[in-house]
C-alpha cells in the first residue's frame, strides 16, 4: 500500500471502539449509512477471526476498512480500476478485474472485495482467479448489495443470491465457512425510503437520518435482531461471505 501514514478515515470510521458509518456526507451519501453501517459491523466482527498475512484489497477506493485490519495483516496491496469514482493515493496496481490479475499463485493469505463483485461483469472469472491468487488455507471476505439501488452506472451488473454465491465459491474450488445475510426488510424498506426522502427539500434529509438512525436502534435489541436475521432470509439489503481455499488432502483452513 502506497502512503499509508497519509491514510485518513473515509465512510468508516471509530466511534466507542468500534467501526461504523461515517456522518461525513462527503464522504458517504445520507442514504447509504444504514447499509454502509450493517457491512462494516461485519467485517469488523470477522476480520480478526480471518484476515492475516499478506493480504489484497481488490476494488479498494479510498481503502476504507484498512483501519480495521491493518493491525492484523503483514502486507498490505491495494487495486482498483480506472472506472473508480473514488481516487486514491494509496492505490499500488490499476487494474481491470474482469481480466486476470497479474500477480503469482498463492501470493496472498487474505483477499478484502468489498461492494465490488456487482460491478464485475464476468464474476466466476474473478472468483476463479482469487482462488488462484490464495494460499491454502487463505479467505475471501467479501459483501455484496442485494436488494439495493442501481449505482455507479453504468457498471453495475448483477445482484447475487446466497445461493449464487455459494456456486461461484464452489465452482472456483473455494470452501464457504460463514454466509451471513445484512440486514432484512426493514432495513431494505428503510434503505429505499430514506434514498428517496434524502433528494426532497428542506425535511427530507432530517427524515432520513432519522428513519435509519430509528432502524438501526431496533438492530440494538435481541428482537429486532431476530426480525433482521429471519427476514433477511427472504429479503436481504446484502450479504457477507467468507471463502477459503482449502489445505491440502487431509488438512483443515483455519477459523
């Protein structure tokens, strides 16, 4: 990673300890914290149990979740592709990743793909060179939108399905130890209805900080943890996976 001691926080950020959305607005849309909020809680409940090594953040912007695992990885590499609306001064490859990467084999322990696999056009493609790009033993930790507004335009290609996910894992020889949905339908109908409200006048912006802030203080209680985790089965704002490539014959990945 280039300049890392220049690295700044972007639409993550600390607060009590833990990493959540940012409130910078231009930094992270008004509309996107509910969303950007649920993802980051993920990785930063996942991140120590799987990052290490050398890790890649493919896709990686402004690389935002580097403060949360850089405590955690040896080596840190960073690519993105012309076509990214976010520069970065910390980008160490430009590369398209619809083509193979050119990097060896089982060069890196880690792979961070985060709000990218919808933007790839040929997806197995990526997952069948991530795989290669992982040592054995080493994970994927990805997230993708689901039930979410088209954006970057026009790259935006696919929303995926656990169960599609499942098969581009498996089809590339990876292993899927943790596929947890984000959010449910409250957060869906919530994330759609404060989009909308963010571009009216005067209250709209207000209302949608307050229907998220709202939602996001029933993700604090065990019921509305529940509601979250049994509508998202059927009606998912994304999900988070982790991928491993296996050890060899007779072995097991850790985690």
């Amino acid at each position: 990673m280039r300049h890392p001691e220049r690295w700044t926080p972007s639409k993550f950020v600390t607060r009590r300890g833990r990493w959540r959305a940012s409130k910078d607005s231009r930094e992270l849309g008004v509309g996107s914290r509910l969303i950007a909020d649920a993802v980051v809680q993920r990785y930063d409940s996942y991140l120590p149990r799987f990052a290490r090594g050398r890790l890649i953040d493919l896709g990686c912007g402004k690389v935002p979740l580097y403060g949360a695992y850089r405590s955690l990885v040896s080596e840190v590499t960073c690519v993105d592709w012309a076509q990214s609306p976010h520069p970065s001064i910390h980008l160490d490859h430009e590369l398209d990743l619809s083509q193979a990467l050119p990097f060896a084999d089982a060069a890196f322990d880690t792979i961070i793909l985060s709000d990218v696999l919808e933007h790839v056009p040929s997806p197995q493609n990526l997952w069948n060179d991530m795989a290669r790009l992982l040592a054995p033993g080493g994970h994927v930790l990805l997230n993708v939108p689901f039930l979410y507004g088209i954006h970057e335009a026009p790259h935006d290609y696919g929303r995926y399905t656990e169960f599609a996910l499942r098969r581009f894992a498996r089809d590339a020889g990876l292993e899927v130890p943790l596929l947890v949905s984000v959010g449910g339908s409250v957060h869906v109908l919530a994330d759609m209805l404060s989009k909308h409200l963010d571009h009216l006048p005067l209250l709209g912006r207000p209302l949608a900080i307050a229907l998220q802030a709202l939602v996001a203080l029933t993700d604090r209680w065990a019921w509305g943890q529940r509601l979250a985790e049994f509508s998202g089965a059927h009606y998912p704002l994304g999900y988070f996976v982790v991928a491993r490539r296996p050890l060899a014959p007779g072995g097991a990945g850790p985690g």
